[in-house]
C-alpha cells in the first residue's frame, strides 16, 4: 500500500526522445474503487473488491475507513482489498484526511443512511476549481436531512431517518449523483433521480448496490428508481478498469510515437476521446480488453469541448492539451465542467508550448518541438499530462509535487520504463 509521506520530497526526470513500445496493463477505476470502498459501509461484515489499485488515495480512503470503526487490509500483489464493517460505525469524517481527497466525501451518503448522522469535512484534493457540495446538500434535504455547516465541517442529521424523494439535479454532478443512490437505497420509500451523471464509474457503483441488495430501476440511463431497501449484504465485485489511466497511456504513445497495447482498457468508455486521437492520425485498433496504438507522431491538432458523459472527459482534457501542443496547425479546447482546470497551462508553457487562455477556452499552436525544464503537477491529470509533453521534449524535465500522480496512477515510471521512456523517480 502507498506511503502517504514518502513520495513528498521526489521527483521525476524524463529524457525526451524515446518512442515507446510494448505492453502495459490497466489496473482497476480510481474514481470507481473509491467510491465502492466508501459504499462497502452500507452493510456489516466483509466486503471484497478485486483490482483495486495500489495508489494513494486508496491508501487515504482506507484510513477514513479505518477511524470509522473498520478493519481494512490490502493486498497490492494480488490486487484484492477486503472492508469488514462492524454493527456499529463512527460518524465523523476527519479534515486531515478530506483534505487531501475530495472522494472522501462519497462516505457522507453511507453514513447518514446508516447512522442517521453524519459530521464531514468540507473538501480538498485537486486544484481544478470550486466543486461544492450544494447539489449533494439540496437533493439530502428533501429527502428529509437537516444539514448545517461550521468550522469546516458539514452535519447531516436525519432523525426520522431518509425519505425517497422526487429529485432533480441541477447539474449532472458525479459526485452528487453518488451521493444520493447511496442515500436512497437505504431511504424509507421510493427515490426517484433525474438528470444524474452517466458516467461508468455511476453506472458500476449502481451495479455494486445491486449485488448487495438494493433495488436500482434505469441502470444507463439519466433517470433512476429506488426502492429503498432495510438492510444491504456484504459482497465481492470486481472493479472496473480506469477508462481514464486508459486515456493516459493511448495519448502518451500517440506523443511519443511508437506502438503500444493496452491490457485490460475499457475502449467502450472512451468512444469520444479515441474518436478525437484518431483524428489527429494515430492508428487505434481493439481486440475485446486491448487497445492497440500506434503513432508515428506526426500530430494534427484536434478541438476538444469537455461534456459529462458521453461526452469528453474532462480528466483527459489536460492530455490533449499537451497533444495539441506538438501537433501541426492549431486547436482550441474547451472546458465546460471544471473552471479551473487551465491551471496547469503556465507549467506547459514552461516547456515552450505556445498556449493561450481566454476564460474556459484555451487555445494552443502546435510546436515542432518542447524543450524540457522544471515543472510542478497541481493535480493527478495535470501531472500526467506534464509526463507526456516531457517525453517528447528535448533535453530533461524534472516534474515535482509527484505525490498527486501517485494518487491515480500505479506504477507509472517503471511501467514507462518498460515501454523504453527514459524516465527515473528520485529523492531531493
């Protein structure tokens, strides 16, 4: 399991240049692992997940399962992590720990339906813009939930216990979407969701609750039925492959030129993205579970507009920031889902991208060539992303503040390693 602390004081070197080839395997979803992990609190006794990736915020949501009251253990060479839940859980969510993952707050729909409370404090994580929790506080409240908010701490009451409710979000928020199946599935009555996120990772968390128990109407859908249930069972369940980290390694190889397959990819979750890679001229070809790229890395710029899903994802958005950067001709990306996201432009621009920001649009002039210098990560995307220009940058790019790629991606550097990157982490 991750170490929380060591990886505060290393960086990682890239010599750009090397094209990459060979195999790379896809562990389980972050963003579906975490939220299953925090769900396991629905039931007592112990819950199984497979696949689950050794990075570090299931080292940090380990732990918060940990001070709620349960025995967590993970096994990283077998991939397997087992929650065992007692009859009587703790309530309280610690700052120290939602700080540095917003995904902490996936436990406040768990807890209240369980403990009829729930005190957790307000968000940290990326540095990508304001994600508050209105949504998530508007659709708990009419379900029933008295919520106040103090010295950085939300409380949930339900006395009377959750009431299923008609609901409407305003926007198709992942997090909220979450939070309020959670809370419905252990709700008294009937839940009905509209306008909920569709993204995988919502649509698996779904498909966990009904192996435990629930009753879930509309899977795949925008709108979902509830029925709550009085008890959900402990369960084993698989978790998905990260379509994201997927993304990752498909435009890595696409920058770096060479010829890639991706083990255990989910190429159904990506249509739009690999649609869009595809027409910057890399060759993209799938067999079931493997991902086939390769790329000469002669680029075309290509225009990208982030949606909820199905459209594009905003997690790779930085990704094709750095594509666009080394492509022929010009392109414009926009960003609809997080205003904050652009951030991470002024370190590209170290790297001698020719980049321009004007509100959420960002448009970026394709360079025959970067050059490598020292960049900072201020979020997992963006650090990965900084990773992919370094490799084709001339000369050498030291990346800091590594500890938010560590939490979402396993294994990064020795995996480039083996595809031939010339890459090393290292302690200052």
């Amino acid at each position: 399991m991750q170490d929380v602390t060591s990886n505060l004081n290393e960086i990682i070197r890239i010599e750009g240049g090397a094209p990459l080839n060979g195999r790379v395997r896809v562990g389980g979803a972050k963003n579906s692992a975490l939220k299953l992990m925090a769900a396991s609190l629905m039931a007592t006794g112990k819950t199984t997940l497979r696949d689950v990736p050794d990075i570090l915020d299931v080292t940090i949501m380990s732990e918060l399962l940990r001070r709620l009251g349960c025995e967590v253990a993970h096994d990283p060479s077998e991939r397997v992590l087992t929650i065992d839940v007692p009859e009587s859980i703790r309530h309280q969510a610690d700052y120290d720990l939602v700080r540095k993952m917003r995904a902490s707050t996936a436990v406040l729909g768990p807890l209240l339906a369980r403990t009829g409370e729930a005190d957790v404090a307000l968000p940290g994580g990326d540095a990508i813009g304001s994600r508050g929790l209105d949504i998530h506080i508007a659709g708990l409240t009419q379900m029933g939930a008295e919520i106040t908010s103090d010295h950085g701490y939300l409380h949930a009451k339900a006395p009377m216990g959750l009431q299923g409710a008609d609901i409407v979000l305003e926007f198709p928020s992942v997090g909220a979407s979450e939070t309020l199946i959670l809370a419905g599935v252990l709700a008294n009555g009937v839940t009905r969701l509209e306008n909920i996120a569709r993204e995988p990772e919502v649509m698996e968390l779904c498909r966990f609750l009904l192996r435990m128990g629930a009753q879930i109407e509309g899977i795949d859908d925008a709108s979902l039925t509830i029925y709550g249930v009085e008890a959900l069972n402990p369960t084993e369940y698989t978790v998905i492959p990260d379509r994201i980290v997927t993304g990752t390694w498909a435009v890595a190889t696409a920058m770096a030129s060479g010829r890639v397959t991706i083990e255990n990819a989910c190429p159904e979750f990506l249509e739009m993205p690999l649609e869009k890679l595809a027409q910057t001229g890399v060759e993209i070809s799938s067999n079931g579970r493997e991902l086939s790229v390769t790329s000469d890395g002669d680029l075309k710029a290509v225009d990208v507009v982030t949606l909820p899903y199905p459209g594009f994802p905003t997690d790779l958005q930085p990704h094709f920031i750095a594509l666009n950067a080394v492509a022929h001709g010009s392109a414009m990306v926009t960003e609809n889902v997080f205003e904050a996201r652009f951030r991470f432009v002024q370190e590209l621009v170290r790297l001698g991208a020719d980049v321009h920001i004007d509100g959420h649009h960002c448009f970026i002039r394709g360079k025959a060539r970067l050059s490598g210098a020292p960049v900072e990560g201020s979020d997992i995307r963006a650090a990965a992303a900084l990773v992919c220009a370094g490799l084709v940058a001339d000369g050498t790019t030291v990346l800091s503040d590594v500890v938010h790629l560590d939490r979402g991606y396993e294994g990064f550097v020795p995996a480039l390693r083996e595809l031939g990157a010339v890459v090393s982490r290292e302690s200052i």
